[in-house]
C-alpha cells in the first residue's frame, strides 16, 4: 500500500521538475507517462491478485461454514435416532470445521479491505495519470515558449554587434573605395585635352593671326 503512494509522490516531485533539469522537457514528459502507465499496470496486477486472494478465502470460508452446518445437522439427525455417539462424533468435526470458518473469514475480511484499499490507490493513480496527461499539453506549450525565448534573447544579445556590425563596417569601406577608384578614373580620362582638339586650336590662333595682319596692313594703305 505504501509502496503506490510513494510512487505517486515520486511522479508528482518529478514532473514538478521536468523544467529545471531536462535538456528535452517534452521527450522527458513523454517518458515519465510511459513510466506512470507501467506503474499502473504493475498496481493493476497486484490488484488482481489481491482480489484472487479474496475469492479463495472467500470460498474457504463458505466451504468451512457449509460443511460446519451440515455436521451440526447430522448430529441432531443422529440423535433423533438415538446415536449419541455418532451424534458426539459430529459435533465434535462440526467443531473443526466452525474453527476453520471463522479463521478463514477473518482472513478473508482482512484481504477483501486490502483489496479495498488497493482499488482505491490505483484508482488515485489513474486520476494522477490523467491529471498529468492533461497537463502535459500545458508544461509541453512552456517548455516550447522558454526555448524560443532563450533562442531569442540569444539572438538579441548579438544582434548588431560585433560580427555583424564589423561586416557592415568592412561592405562600407568597399563601397567607399569603389567610389573613390571610380572618381579617380573619372578625372584620369579629363586631365588634358585630346591631341587633335589641340592641333585643331593651333591652326585657328594662326588664321586669326593672319587675318589680323591682313587688316592691319590694308589700314597702313589707307593712311598713306
């Protein structure tokens, strides 16, 4: 009887601690049922056999009682015909049998309260087991919510930093230098002007230069 309720106490100090101490709450909640529901297996056998005692006591004593009953009236039925020694011999087997009646009821009585008393525990242990299946869907939901959690926070504690922050920091630094490169070639292609635009200009100041003279000359004519 003690041994049931200290595995209930077990199961429920257990299961209150499934949080704290499992790497893998729903794998360890799924164990701890299978364990209850061999647990109440082994209770229902002990049971079935505790009830089996009963019955045999049970039929002993009936048998006892019965065969009690039927000496005392064999006796009287001896007597009626005048055989007090068969009479004497009857209730003194009658005697017998009374004594094994009522040992066998008192054992009998004694196994049907154990029996009582077994029922009633294995039953607190399916209520116990039902109970727990029931909150298994609750523990199974915190269990889920404290590992994202956790992921989060760890994720959270990194994020924008360190790693990431220094790659940003290092795409930005490219992203400068190919500017800057690019700027560059920009003004290495404008740095002078090309040969033939310079040529060009050359032949232009000469034809201006003559052209000048030319008017110059025809005005030095036309003072004289």
């Amino acid at each position: 009887m003690g041994l049931f309720k200290r595995i209930g106490d077990n199961i429920r100090a257990n299961i209150s601690s499934i949080l704290d101490k499992a790497e893998d709450p729903v794998k360890m909640l799924e164990q701890y049922l299978r364990d209850m529901e061999d647990d109440i297996a082994d209770a229902e056998v002990a049971v079935t056999k505790q009830i089996a005692v009963v019955k045999r006591l049970q039929k002993q004593y009936e048998e006892s009682q019965l065969m009690a009953e039927k000496r005392e009236s064999q006796a009287l039925q001896a007597l009626e015909q005048q055989r007090e020694d068969l009479a004497r011999r009857a209730l003194e087997d009658k005697k017998v049998h009374q004594a094994k009646a009522d040992d066998y009821k008192e054992q009998f009585e004694r196994a049907r309260e154990n029996a009582d008393k077994l029922k009633l525990q294995l039953q607190e242990m399916k209520d116990e087991y039902e109970q727990m299946k029931a909150k298994k869907a609750t523990l199974v939901a915190r269990a889920e919510a404290a590992k994202a959690q956790k992921e989060i926070n760890k994720v959270m504690n990194g994020f924008g930093k360190d790693t990431a922050r220094k790659g940003f920091e290092r795409m930005e630094d490219k992203v400068t230098q190919a500017e800057a490169e690019a700027a560059a070639g920009m003004e290495l292609n404008s740095t002078g002007p090309d040969l033939d635009d310079e040529l060009a200009a050359l032949d232009k100041k000469d034809d201006d230069i003559e052209a000048e003279l030319a008017r110059l000359k025809e005005k030095l004519k036309e003072s004289k």
